[in-house]
C-alpha cells in the first residue's frame, strides 16, 4: 500500500481515532477481542483533508462560509442552501490521481482477499467526533468506480444540513469537516439489529437489551418497521422476548438494497435463536468490560455460514441512556401515585 491514508482494519486499534475516526477504530479493537467483523479497510480522516486541499475545495468552502457570516446560525432555509453549494462544491471536484489509485488498489486487494471479483462492500462514515446518524452510508456497492464515487459522497455528507446544524450548535468550525470512512465486506444478512449492554430507557445496567428483524440491519435503524425485542438478564442468561410481526425487511440486490415483503412462513417467527442471542449479548458485554461503559452495538447474521461463525460485528459505540438513579425512582413512584389518585 503507498499511501498511508489507508488501513485494514485488523491492523487498527483504539488509537487510531484521530486516524480513522470513532467506527474504524473501535472495529479495529474489536478484532483485537477475537470479535468476528467483515474484512475491509480504513480511508483516513487526511485522505478527506488531502482530496480537499488538492481538488481546491478546501479554500472555496472556506471563502464560502466566510461570506454567509453569522447569519447561518439564524436561518435554516440559509443552512439547507449553504448545504447544497458545499455537496455539490465537493462532488463536482476530480478525485486526485494518486488517492484515487490507492482506493481502488485496496478493493481490488480486498476482492482477491475475500475471493470474489467485485465484491460487495459497505461504504460507511466514520468521523473523529461521534454525530450517530447524520452522516450517510452505503450498502452493496461493487466495483471499484462505484466505491470511489461512494467515498466522495460520504465525504460530502459531511455538509448535510443536519451535520451543519450540529457543528453550528457547538461551536465547531462549520467549514472544516474531515471525516474517515469505512470499507468493509457485505455480510450475506439472515438477520441483524442492534443490541445495548443498558436499557435504554430505565437506565438499569442489569441486562442486554436486543432488537432485530429478517435482512439488512436498516429496517431496524430507521424505525419504520417494529423489530423483535430481546432482553437478556446478564447474571442468570434468562431471555425474555417480543416478537413482532415482521412483514417488511431490506435486503440486498444486485444494484443495491430493496425493501421487500417478509415471506409469510418467517413474519412471526423470532429473527434470532435463543444461542445468537446470548452470543451476541455475551459478545457486547465482552465489549462494555473491554471500553468500562456501556455499549450500543451493530451485529449481522451471516445466513451461510454456522453458529457461531455467523455472528458478525459493523459497529460499536458507547450507548446513550439516562442513569437510573434514586432519585428518578422516587420520581417515577410520585408520578406513578399521582396517576392513581387522579383516576
């Protein structure tokens, strides 16, 4: 590899953060647990900063921002405008040579190293500064042109209206935005979801808390679809389940990913079996241990190959919860009599 803006993530760690960002590092040091996650590759955060310094869209976003002042803070239509000038300021800008080589020389090694010539890849952001959700990701891309075109996209989301907004909010340089990003192998998904070391919504740390559904992992994190719901108490290993009707899922195709129909024979049946949900419990709780705080995970069903080897890992950061604490007990009591005594 020339350039070292580009990593496998076997070879990162948690170190490389400021490297790679958040995503590709904790991947890294995911494998350093022995946790199964599909082989690809890092673009760095400088491979970002150097397509915008030589493409010369570094100092035009700059004169740009410049311009719009402090207004920008006080008017969204002026920041969903700022957005599309910036999006477009970096896609119409020609990959540099030598980058764009050692992009395509990495898929192409990541092709012979998986055995599949074009292989399907994920191409998704991983910024140094964790924003879950506001930039964008990419599922089934295959062939080199594709990921390139891809990457740069990713880039730009770093100028969606959301991101812009979040780094007015704290202060942030709105015109600097260099983010890493991930490049990884498409996991043939049976199912996938996600899975907190913490409920989320009581704060208790007790249990692992898991949601899933048929296909890509999507369904799930978008909220459209109501997925199965797992709980597993962490002392004793006991499950406790929901389980939905699943009558959508997104799977892949050829050109990408489709939401499609759950066949009739699988809508009530559970996503996961009682050894993939303990597996992949267990796999986060190793993780929480391993970073001491909890953790919100990505986990992938591979539908070929066999328990546990089917388990896979896309994503690990610490999760968002609120504390349970004695005084929001207290608080849930009082609110609890008080609903009581007004029926």
């Amino acid at each position: 590899m020339r350039d070292p803006c580009i990593h496998w993530l076997h070879e990162l760690g948690q170190e490389h953060n400021d490297v790679v960002g958040k995503k590709c590092a904790n991947l890294g040091e995911m494998t350093r647990l022995g946790m199964q996650i599909p082989p690809g590759f890092a673009i760095s955060v400088d491979a970002c900063r150097k397509y915008m310094e030589l493409t010369g869209v570094s100092g035009r976003l700059t004169e740009y921002f410049a311009r719009l002042g402090d207004e920008l803070k006080r008017s969204f239509s002026m920041q969903i405008e700022a957005s599309r000038c910036a999006r477009e300021m970096i896609r119409s800008a020609s990959m540099p040579t030598a980058l764009g080589d050692d992009i395509e020389e990495s898929y192409e090694l990541l092709c012979d190293r998986c055995g599949t010539a074009d292989v399907p890849v994920a191409v998704r952001s991983s910024g140094a500064v964790s924003m879950p959700g506001q930039m964008e990701t990419y599922l089934q891309v295959r062939g080199s042109v594709e990921v390139k075109r891809r990457v740069v996209e990713v880039w730009e989301s770093a100028f969606n209206t959301r991101a812009i907004a979040f780094r007015l909010e704290r202060g942030m340089a709105v015109e600097r935005a260099s983010i890493g990003v991930g490049v990884m192998k498409m996991v043939n998904a049976k199912s996938a979801g996600v899975v907190l070391t913490v409920d989320p919504l009581t704060g208790e740390t007790d249990r692992a808390v898991i949601e899933g559904n048929w296909g890509l992992g999507e369904s799930v994190a978008s909220g459209e679809m109501s997925p199965d719901h797992f709980v597993m108490m962490k002392e004793t290993g006991a499950i406790d389940r929901t389980i939905q009707r699943k009558a959508r899922r997104v799977v892949s195709t050829a050109t990408g990913t489709a939401n499609t129909d759950v066949p009739e024979d699988l809508r009530d049946v559970p996503c996961l079996t009682d050894d993939e949900i303990r597996q992949i419990a267990r796999g986060a709780m190793d993780v929480e241990r391993h970073f001491g705080a909890p953790q919100d995970m990505e986990w992938v069903i591979d539908r070929e190959l066999p328990f546990p080897q089917n388990v896979f890992w896309v994503q690990a950061r610490p999760a968002k919860y609120t504390p349970r604490t004695k005084a929001a007990e207290t608080d849930y009591l009082v609110e609890q009599m008080a609903r009581l005594f007004r029926r």
